[in-house]
C-alpha cells in the first residue's frame, strides 16, 4: 500500500446523490442520442458513456465526474468536477451540482454563464431543462429514463 492509498475513505453524500443518475437515457432538444451512467468500482466516481448526434455530427464521448484529488492532495476538491472527452477531439471540464431535485452542470467552473439546468420529474425517471450559453443561446435538453 502506497502512501496515498485510503482505505477506510468512502465517497461522500454529494457524490453518493448522483446515484440518481445511473442507467441509461434517451436524450432529446438540441442533442439527440443516448447516454449512460454508471459507478466505477468504489463509488467515487460517476462515468457517463456518451451517444449523440448534436448539429448533424455523431458524437460519441466518456465523462469522469468526482472529487478531483491531485497527486499528494491531502484532501478531495470541494466541487464535483468533470472532464468530458469525445470522439472529435475535445475536451470539457463541468462542476456538478445537485440541490433536492434540480441539477445543475456549469461550463467550466462554478457560477459559469455557460450551464444547464435541469429538474427531476417526482417519479426520477425524466430530467427537463435546458443549456444555457452566454448572450442569449442554448437549447432545450430532456433525458428519459430507458433503463
């Protein structure tokens, strides 16, 4: 065992809230496609599994999302940081926040103009919202629940 390892660490409530995530969902609005949540072993980590069509391409993608911990950090970040890497070359970092029953994903770091936000239907089998882009743009964003 490495000094860095932490046995007894286990992920925290926010981390372990994004459980309503997991499964598969068809996505509609300005994106079209699939997406698929799902823990990697240990819980701290959410991975979504990314198929879409957004703006005539196919876009197929995977996204981390936890607690960043740095190389000899002595403690996770306090935000839900993601990195987003796709089939066309890019990359984006998100902060996930989950407040009851509205989720909200800023663009780059918290308090972005660029983010979405979206609320649970009672039943958490859909989400509706929209993303959100500075000077006015974005687009409508629902997820439904297949799985």
């Amino acid at each position: 065992m490495t000094e860095y390892a932490q046995p007894d660490a286990q992920p925290d409530a926010q981390i372990r809230a994004l459980d309503r995530l997991v499964g598969t969902w068809r996505v509609t609005g300005g994106t079209e496609g699939t997406v698929t949540y799902r823990w990697l072993d240990g819980g701290f980590f959410l991975v979504q599994d990314v198929d879409m069509e957004q703006y005539g391409q196919q876009v197929k993608g995977v996204e981390m999302i936890g607690r960043e911990r740095p190389f000899g950090a002595d403690k996770p970040s306090e935000d839900i940081k993601s990195r987003y890497y796709d089939s066309q070359g890019n990359t984006f970092d998100y902060v996930y926040e989950l407040d009851g029953d509205t989720l909200t994903i800023w663009g780059g770091e918290k308090g972005s103009p660029a983010y979405y936000r979206g609320t649970f239907a009672p039943d958490g089998d859909s989400v509706s919202g929209a993303w959100v882009y500075p000077g006015g743009g974005g687009y409508d964003s629902q997820m439904t629940r297949l799985k």
